[in-house]
C-alpha cells in the first residue's frame, strides 16, 4: 500500500504561513515509480495538446490573408448580400437568380457580395459591414454602409458602386470618418442636393452632411434635431416630413419616436403619441402599391405596413415580407441574425435590395472565452488533484489554525484524501490507470478549452475567390441497399455553405421520397433505368451551377474540406479536383498504384471521381461523346473503372498544364464499412480489373502516365 500520510510535526519539516501549519508529506519510496509514469503520460498528451493548438492556429478558415483586418470582434462578423424580386414581397437571393461572372470564376455568384475581406483588399482595413443603404444615379448603383475599423475599434462609413445592379461592387474608399461611432447612412435627395443622415453614438443629436463631391466628400450641414435617435430616417408622407428613430435607452422597449416638418431640414415638432409602440427601424421605408411600409428589425428584418401617419395618430401592422429564413446556421453568411434590409426599384422594374447578415449573435468571443478559461482552469484543478492525491501538492486548506488547534475545513481535507486514496492507491495497477486516466482526462479539457479560446466560431466558411463567392452542386449514385448512407450523407454534407442543391442517381431499388431526407438545401432523386456507374456522369439539364462534386455516399468529410477543395476548382476549372490521388506507372503493363505508392514517388496523375469537382458541362459532355462510346462499353461490362475513364479524357484534352489537381482533407471516413455495403471489397480483384481497364483506355485515348503532378506544388500547403 506504500507509506501513508504524517499528520502533524513528525521529524519532518513544517511550513508555516501567516500563521497556519501546512500538510508536510512522506512519500516513502513507492511514489517515485508512480511519478515517472505520469510524468511519461504527461510528456506524450501534451504533446498531443501542442500539436492540437498548431491545428488551432494554422486553421486556414480562421486566419485572412490581411492580418489588419477581419479580426474576430464581440460585434460580430457581418457581411452584406443583395437580393431581387419582381416587389417587395417576392426578393430572393442572388444565388437564386443564377448570375455569373466569370471575372470572378462565380457559377453562379453568391452571397456575401461585400465582406470585410473585399473591403481590407481595397485598401480600407475593416473587421465587418453592415447597414448599407443603396443610392441610384442613372444605371449605377452606390451603396453606402458602416465599416468598422480595427485601429480606431469605430464605425466609418464607407461607399461601394455597381454597375451591373448590384452583382458587382467596386470598392471606393471611406465617405465619412469622424472621432466618433458611425453607422446607419442614410441618404436621400432634398433641393437636386444629397444628403445624408449618419447615426452617431458620439453626439447626442441628429446630423446631416451634404455631399460635396459625390459620393466620397462630405460636409456638416447642421443639427436638425437636438435628440439622439438610433438608426434615424427622414421620409417624405402626404406633404410632410417624417423623422422615425429610437432613443438609445429604449431601444429594446419597443418605443419608436416620430417628429413631423415642413421640410428634411427642420424644424421638427414631436408627433403627439411619440413615443409609439415598435421596433427599432431596419432600413430605408418604401412605397408599394399605394402603401407605406416600415422596416424594423429584432434579431431578423421584420416589415409593418403603416395604414395612419397624420400628426394626430399612428399605427402600423406587421406584414409577412417573404424572404426565406437562411437553415445553414454558423455555416451561412446570416445564418444567427440580420438586422437592416434597403429596397430599391431598377429602371427595368425589377427591385433590387440589400442586407446585412451575421453568422453569430453579439458577444460571441466574451462567451467563448469564458468557457476556454474555465475549461482550462478545470483542467488545472483535475491536475492538482492528481497531484495532492500523490503528495506532490498540499492542501489548500490550512490543516492547524494558530499553533496547536487543528481546523475542521482541514481535517475534512485529510479524511478525504484518506478515502480517496484508499480506493485509488497510485502504487496499483488500477491506480495508475486512474490517475492517467485523470491526466488525460485534463489534457481533452484543455484542448477543448484553447479551442473554445483559438479556434474560431465553429463555422465552416467558404473561401472567395477574387473576393467573390459561388456555390456548388453535389452529386451522389446509390441504390437501395445504402439508404442509411445516404441519409447521413445529406443530412452532413447539406449544411454545408456553398452546397446549392443535393442530385442522388437513384440506380437500383425504390427511390426514397425527398421528404423523409433531413436536408438543408433542395434535394433531387434521378431514377436511372439501367444500373450502370456511367449514369454518375449522365448530362443533366436542370443542374443550375457549373461546378458538380462527384461525391460517393459512402464518404464522409468535414465542410472546410469541401470549401477548400472548391476554390481551387474555381482557380482551375479545367481540371479534374479532388481528394483521392492514385499514380499509374508504366511501360506497358500499365500499374494501377494506390495513393500510399504514390506519395513515396511523389507523384500522382489520376484523382478518382468518388470525391472530385468537374465542370459537368464539359466533363459529362467529353465523357458521353461518341469518341467515349467504347470506354463507356467496358464499364458496364466491367461495373468498374468509370472514374478512371473520364481521367484518361481529362489528361489527353487538348488544354495544357496539369489535368488533376489534389486536396488533402483533413480527414475522411468510409461509412461503407459500418453499414456492409462496400461495393469494391475485394481490393486485388479491384486493382486487376482496374489494370486491364488502363491498357485498354490506353490504346482508345493515350497515356496518362506523362501526366504525373508533384505533391507540395501550392503555397498554402493545401496537397501535402
């Protein structure tokens, strides 16, 4: 049982501290043993904790390119996105509309349109956007919004312009700049001037600046209400002008102020209910159809059709406005909350609206701090137990008080660490296990801990290319046998940020109804008549982006993988981009080698299409070309090798350069193996059929094994 704890002053030597006689330990000679043994454990998890954090920090997704702007802020990290419709009622967003530019390599262009990153690479470092407000001059639109700048920790207000309604945006620099908070930029036109009403939580009124040299010189015009309203807007009403805004302390008492004038720039007289009942206001109002209609917002964009506004009464009712809620949570643009929206009517007719959106809600990094440092200091306590439990700490409690008289607070101590370690005796077997399992233990906590401090939100983002983002569709062929694949499968891979629509080549069986799939995004059941893996790539029509990724229900991957792998097909959409590289080596006979072999020659030249993004208007058209026709033969007679095909037509197109691109995923799971479906478990007959598929696409398209990319060719270190 090794020697026991020595109460008292027994020839040992004592402590004391103000007072107090501390616990003084004798460890025998049976404790040395045990240390060593944990100071081993020790040594091996913190090592796993070390290289946890590396992951942390080296997180592609939480580290921009531009380390002065986007860094994490308790306000949030708020990105601006349009939308269109035929009204109001009817906007959708632009990935809906299905627009592309192909400057951008966006197929099609998605929301965000206007980020803190575009804004930072402009040369206006900012750490988010929000509150836009849209102004028209002729067929240029100029959008003016709130930048937060991560110097001075305040929001000026910054200016953008689109000559193509909206789905491009130049950015021009920074309109308004004071020593205080700016945001809320409302402008309007009054007299053939511009002006615009700014919030400012610096000065306790209202301000309203003219433009000088429209739209980036501005000057201060004067005060037109001595009232510090919150997010304040003017509107013209049956030969009136109406000022709707919040008094900052009341803002979330639903109490909306009203003043009324004969012109924007006073004086203003307050309405006689203000204030009124309501939410703070969420944008420019509009008219429609006749009618008035205000926009507010809580933590969504909320819209009340004002049916009284005289200088006598008021009242408004909620009506639905008909944007789609975003179900991506974390993973979307806006996915926790937006609170402004701006409607505006094109010359065509057609209305066009922005907004902004927040993937976390206020105070995000305060909490997720909060929570690391607690993890980590329970952590902590979980390794000083360790420690008083073995005699190598002493007890926080005094156990004497004065010089004789022992404490109660310390002789409970002792009795429970008497207790304890007569179940837990470290010189044990099943002592040491539970002391390293106690370690361990502390070293998850910890890593939990740092990555609730370093590791970012949780979402999984996408990457823009060109500062400009786009989405995906993703493709799937099973069959009736692999449902429990499959609806994992959707329910995983739908949240992800730049999947659009989810396509399942139904080949055998009983297609499931869509419904019965949890799902995010639209998903799609294309029952196939034949069973054949060339339906996989069958040319499909109502496929709206021109990015398809050939994924195999049976793997499993994390969203930032999918991201990463995106925007490199959007740098290279020409090739073949994907996560599985293999290496054919010849002369003839040509060996099929797996991705093991072809890391020791460094070296790959085919990517399977299990898990791979194609240009499905070029790739399925060269594969279902008659020049394919007998490629595609000997995949029916073979039921293998239609991945290996469309490698052979990609490699002797007549493009130059590389025709597959490799991306290491961080990991990968073949949940094939937990369900009994595999359909290739036979790895030697695998590899035979697919050798006799090599020589055979050889003769009919050329080699591939000229074809051969190095591994580590991209700086980011995304091929390892």
């Amino acid at each position: 049982m090794g020697s026991g704890p020595i109460l008292g002053n027994t020839g040992g030597a004592s402590d004391k501290t103000h007072g107090s006689r501390w616990r003084v330990h004798d460890n025998g000679g049976g404790v040395s043993s045990t240390v060593h043994y944990l100071f081993f454990w020790f040594l091996v998890c913190s090592s796993v904790g070390v290289f946890y954090i590396f992951y942390l920090f080296s997180n592609p997704n939480l580290n921009y390119k531009n380390s002065i702007g986007c860094q994490e802020d308790n306000e949030g990290s708020w990105g601006i996105g349009v939308f269109y419709g035929d009204s109001p009622f009817s906007l959708k967003p632009i990935e809906a509309m299905n627009i592309w530019d192909n400057k951008s390599a966006a197929w099609p262009v998605a929301n965000p349109v206007v980020t803190c990153a575009s804004v930072t690479d402009a040369g206006f470092p900012s750490n988010f956007v929000a509150d836009p407000f849209l102004y028209a001059q002729d067929d240029i639109l100029y959008m003016f919004f709130e930048t937060k700048n991560p110097i001075t920790m305040q929001g000026d207000i910054a200016v953008s312009r689109s000559m193509d309604n909206g789905v491009t945006w130049e950015q021009m620099g920074v309109a308004l700049d004071k020593e205080w908070h700016l945001s809320h930029p409302y402008v309007f036109d009054y007299n053939l001037q511009i002006y615009m009403i700014p919030g400012g939580s610096g000065k306790r009124d209202v301000r309203l600046y003219k433009a000088v040299e429209f739209p980036l010189k501005w000057k201060f015009e004067k005060v037109i209400l001595n009232r510090p309203l919150v997010d304040a807007f003017i509107i013209q009403h049956e030969e009136m002008y109406w000022i709707f805004g919040s008094y900052p302390s009341q803002v979330t008492n639903n109490n909306l102020e009203i003043w009324y004038s004969r012109s924007p720039l006073g004086p203003w007289t307050a309405h006689k209910k203000t204030p009124v009942s309501g939410p703070r206001n969420g944008g420019r109002p509009f008219f429609y159809n006749g009618n008035l209609y205000r926009l507010a917002h809580d933590e969504r964009v909320r819209v009340f059709k004002i049916v009284a506004l005289t200088v006598n009464s008021y009242k408004e009712v909620e009506v639905d406005l008909g944007i789609e809620n975003p179900t991506k949570g974390k993973n979307a643009w806006n996915g926790a909350r937006s609170h402004h929206l701006d409607i505006h009517r094109l010359r065509t007719g057609q209305w066009v609206a922005v907004a902004d959106g927040d993937r976390i809600l206020f105070g995000d990094v305060t909490r997720r701090r909060m929570v690391g440092c607690s993890l980590i200091v329970a952590a902590g306590s979980i390794v000083y137990l360790i420690c008083w439990l073995l005699g190598l700490a002493k007890c926080l409690i005094p156990i004497t008080h004065g010089l004789k008289k022992k404490s109660n607070a310390g002789l409970l101590c002792e009795r429970l660490k008497s207790r304890l370690r007569l179940n837990i005796n470290p010189n044990t077997y099943r002592g040491k296990l539970v002391f390293s399992f106690l370690l361990i233990l502390s070293i998850v906590i910890a890593c939990v801990g740092f990555g609730y401090i370093y590791g970012g939100n949780g979402a999984e983002r996408p990457y823009p290319v060109n500062d400009r983002f786009s989405q995906f569709t993703l493709l799937a062929m099973t069959y009736d046998a692999r449902i429990w694949n499959l609806k994992m499968y959707v329910k995983h891979y739908s949240q992800c940020a730049s999947v659009r629509e989810i396509v399942v080549v139904w080949n055998k069986g009983k297609p499931p109804d869509p419904k019965d799939l949890d799902s995010m995004v639209p998903v799609r059941i294309r029952v196939e008549d034949q069973n054949s893996l060339n339906n996989r790539f069958k040319p499909d029509p109502l496929i709206k982006t021109k990015a398809v990724l050939e994924l195999d229900d049976d793997i499993l991957m994390n969203c930032d993988d999918l991201e990463r792998g995106f925007k490199i097909w959007r740098e290279n959409p020409q090739r073949l981009v994907g996560f599985y590289p293999r290496l054919v080596t010849g002369p003839s006979p040509l060996k099929y080698r797996p991705e093991k072999h072809a890391r020791k020659h460094n070296g790959y030249n085919m990517i399977l299409t299990g898990a791979a993004f194609v240009d499905h208007e070029v790739a399925f058209e060269r594969y279902w070309g008659k020049e394919a026709e007998a490629g595609r033969v000997m995949v029916d007679e073979v039921f293998n090798c239609e991945d290996v095909l469309m490698n052979f037509l990609y490699a002797n197109a007549t493009f130059a350069g590389p025709s597959v691109e490799y991306v290491k995923p961080a990991w990968a799971i073949d949940t094939s193996k937990f369900s009994g479906v595999a359909i290739s478990g036979n790895t030697q007959e695998h590899y035979r059929v697919r050798g006799k598929c090599l020589e055979k696409f050889a003769k009919l398209y050329g080699g591939v094994v000229d074809r051969k990319v190095e591994f580590r060719r991209r700086k980011d270190g995304w091929d390892l």
